[in-house]
C-alpha cells in the first residue's frame, strides 16, 4: 500500500463486502502500517512526503496514461476537480452498492474494484501502465474464480449430450414441470431428464 497507494480504494470496496467485513480491512490496514513502520520511525516527514504531498502538488506529466492527460495535452482542456471527483465517487458508490447485495460472490467483488481502480487511474493527472496492471490482474483473479469459467467439464447424458451446468457448484437445476419429472423418471439425474429422455 506504501508503493500503490490506488490499494487503499480496493481494501475500502472489500470492508464493505460482509465476507470481508470491516475488521479485516482494519486488520488488512495495520499490517501494511506495521510493514511500513520502519519508515515510518525513522523518517515520518519523508514518507509522508513522498506517497501522499508530493503526488498531490507534482504538475500533471504529459507522458502519463490516462484520460486527463488526453484532455489535458490533445484538447488543452484541465479536467475540473468536481468532474474527476464525481467521478470516482460514483465508482466508490456504484461499488459500494454491489458489495453490500446479499449474494455478491467474490468475482463480482473483485469485478467491483477493478471497475474504481480504472476509473481511479482514468481521472488521475499522473497514470502510468502499472496501476493498470493491478486492474488487469482483478479481472483475471475474477475470471479465474468465476464458477463455470475456463473448460466446461459438465457430465455426459445416456444421449451423449454434454451437460456442463449439471456439476456447477452453486447452480440449482431449471424447473421442471411435474409431467415432465414423471416421464423422464425419478431415478435419473436432473441433467440427463433436462437433455431430454
């Protein structure tokens, strides 16, 4: 968080997702306070410094990547600070939302903060590509923990039809109408009746 601090916004979005909780975000914060403690003590000014006023008062560099840069050198127009802070409050806010729904899984979690750091990065006057990273590397996180994603393995049907919902964790199986569950019969697997008997 010392060297990132675009973090800090992910470890807000995850303390207001109830499988995460707020102690763990306060748990999360002190372990990066007492990694950065030895700075801390020996140069409080220059920490200080050097990740929080010294990114607030550097000029806007031209060769940074993100969407006020482009308005800023293509358009010769500054962003107004209410334009870039709305902004980024309305990404805090909309992730806020999906982190406090009942049944926000970890992708989606994940797909929330990803979404705030980007938006974070497009209104900052001094992006470069590895706060992008971070970014990417969510998503992918997210990808990779989606139920169902990557090779549907699914099992085979009497009929050989590939049923690739039918081992899903956490995925109930259609409705079935009661003519229908009788004429394929109770004995068979849910997948095999709904690939048709």
């Amino acid at each position: 968080m010392r060297d990132q601090q675009h973090a800090l916004i992910v470890l807000f979005v995850l303390a207001l997702w109830p499988r995460f909780g707020l102690r763990r975000g306060i748990a999360t914060g002190a372990g990066a306070l007492a990694l950065m403690a030895p700075w801390l003590i020996d140069a409080p000014r220059d920490l200080i410094r050097d990740t929080v006023t010294y990114l607030i008062d550097v000029p806007p560099l031209p060769y940074g990547n993100s969407s006020y840069l482009w308005f800023l050198v293509h358009r010769h127009v500054t962003l107004p600070t209410w334009v870039t802070t709305g902004a980024l409050l309305l990404a805090l806010a909309s992730a806020a939302w999906v982190a406090r729904q009942r049944h926000t899984g970890l992708p989606r979690i994940l797909y929330a903060a990803a979404a705030v750091l980007l938006v974070a990065n497009l209104v900052n006057k001094q992006a470069f590509f590895n706060q992008y990273w971070l970014v990417a590397a969510l998503v992918v996180i997210a990808l990779a923990a989606t139920p169902g994603a990557g090779t549907r393995t699914g099992h085979r049907t009497r009929l050989g039809v590939s049923c690739p919902w039918g081992r899903v964790a956490g995925r109930r199986p259609p409705p079935r109408s009661a003519r229908a569950r009788s004429a394929c019969g109770a004995g068979r697997s849910w997948c095999a009746r709904a690939a048709g008997c």
